[in-house]
C-alpha cells in the first residue's frame, strides 16, 4: 500500500506546510510585547479571542501553526485532511483580512498598503481548497474504481458459470 498522496500534491503541501511551520517555530517563543501585538490584532477583529491572555494566544497560535505544518509536511497524513486543515487556518486568516479596518481600499477586495501582508495569504485559501477537493475525488475514484473491479470479477465469475451450465 502506497501513501495517501500523489506526486502532484507534493509540491504545494511542501510550500504551504514549510512556510506555517516556520511561522509557528518563530512564535514559539514570541516575548509579551509580540504576543500583546497578536493578540491585540487578532482579538480587533475576533473579539471572543479578548479574554485569552496574550501570552497563552500566542502560544496556543504557534502550536497551531507548527501543527498544520507538520500535518501537510507529513506524507501519510491523507491529503482531505491536511487540506481541510489548511483551509480551516487560512480561512481565519482571509477572515482578519476582510473584516479588519484599514486592510482593504474602501468598498473593494483590494488590499491597502497594510493590508498587503495578510491578503497575500489567500494562496494558502487556495493551496487547502485545492488539496481537499483532490483528497476527496481521489478517495472517491478510489471507491469507484474498487467497485469497477469486483463488478468485473463478478461479471467473469457469472460468465464461467453460465458456459458451466450450458456446456
């Protein structure tokens, strides 16, 4: 038995996977000034996230993220699952994006200078879309195919028994 994954998908999960989980080992031991900075940033806009301390958002941020990147990095981690993952993480990031103030020009998608920085990770929206609808219609061509064949044996089998029969 194979790994779960194709050679096509190894690529963006490599790029998405390395790129998190640096991100998250670079939070690792983020000081209180930067954890405020993220907390501030991601309570603005997610106001249930106020009453985690700072410290403890950062932390519980950066084991999410060394999480997700391990996920996609690790081969036999099925491709649904470390893209519903992906896309699970980036749509909190796409959400910052578009309902943070000052992010994008006035009445469109396009991001404004300081919006830049965040709007860019919408190709990690597009990597996790991407790898769980090929995880599912995989799995699912898989089952077809599966199905194909004991279709086929079956076939052969009632064909062996009908010449039994008549000959």
């Amino acid at each position: 038995m194979g790994l779960p994954i194709t050679l096509s998908e190894i690529a963006p999960r490599i790029s998405a996977g390395a790129f998190i989980l640096n991100s998250g080992l670079g939070k690792r031991g983020a000081d209180e000034e930067a954890a405020a900075g993220m907390h501030g940033f991601a309570s603005g806009t997610y106001p249930f996230l106020g009453s985690v301390p700072p410290q403890q958002f950062a932390k519980a941020l950066s084991t999410a993220e060394i999480a997700i990147g391990a996920t996609l990095l690790t081969p036999f981690v099925p491709t649904a699952v470390a893209g519903a993952a992906l896309t699970a993480f980036s749509g909190g990031l796409l959400g910052l994006y578009l309902k943070t103030p000052g992010m994008r020009k006035e009445g469109s998608l396009a991001p404004t200078e300081q919006g830049l920085t965040i709007a860019k990770d919408s190709w990690l929206l597009g990597i996790g879309i991407g790898l769980l609808v090929r995880g599912t219609v995989d799995r699912e061509s898989r089952r077809v195919r599966r199905a194909a064949k004991v279709l086929d044996k079956a076939t052969k089998r009632a064909a062996k028994a009908r010449k039994r029969l008549d000959g």
